[in-house]
C-alpha cells in the first residue's frame, strides 16, 4: 500500500509540473495572438480540452487499479462523473 501512494504522489508531481508547463504555454499562445474577451476563453478551451480528455481517460484506466470502497476510488470516480 506503501509503495502504491508513493507511485501516485511520484506521478502526481510530475502531473504537476507538466501543467505548470502547460499553463505557462497556453498564455504564452494568448498573448502571441493578443487575444481579448471572449477569444481568450476560446483559446484557453482550445488548449485545454485535449489536456481534460487525456486526464479522463486516465481516470478511467486508474480506477480498475482500486477497491470500490477506497477513497481513491471513489475520488476518481467523482471525476469521472462530472
């Protein structure tokens, strides 16, 4: 059990800094094509959706890794439902 959550927080930090890559990205794009209003929550979901669909997924695939009655479990089942 140990050993599983130390994956997960290992995969979790580096999940973090992929979107802080990501982030730092997506606005570096907003402000090449000086984006205003409207625009800029286009191109934010432009940019992120692909991101959203491959986390979902992995949600997906993580799950069947974990007991119906964990609380891991049921968070990414929360995130998969909404």
């Amino acid at each position: 059990m140990h050993e599983q959550m130390a994956g997960v927080t290992s995969r979790l930090d580096q999940t973090e800094r992929d979107l802080d890559l990501e982030r730092a990205t997506r606005e570096e794009i907003i402000k090449k094509e000086d984006a205003k209003g409207s625009r800029i929550s286009e191109l934010r979901d432009e940019l992120t959706r692909p991101l959203w669909d491959t986390f979902h997924l992995w949600c997906l695939n993580e799950i069947l890794n974990y007991d119906q009655n964990s609380q891991m479990y049921k968070a990414l089942n929360y995130v998969i439902r909404h």
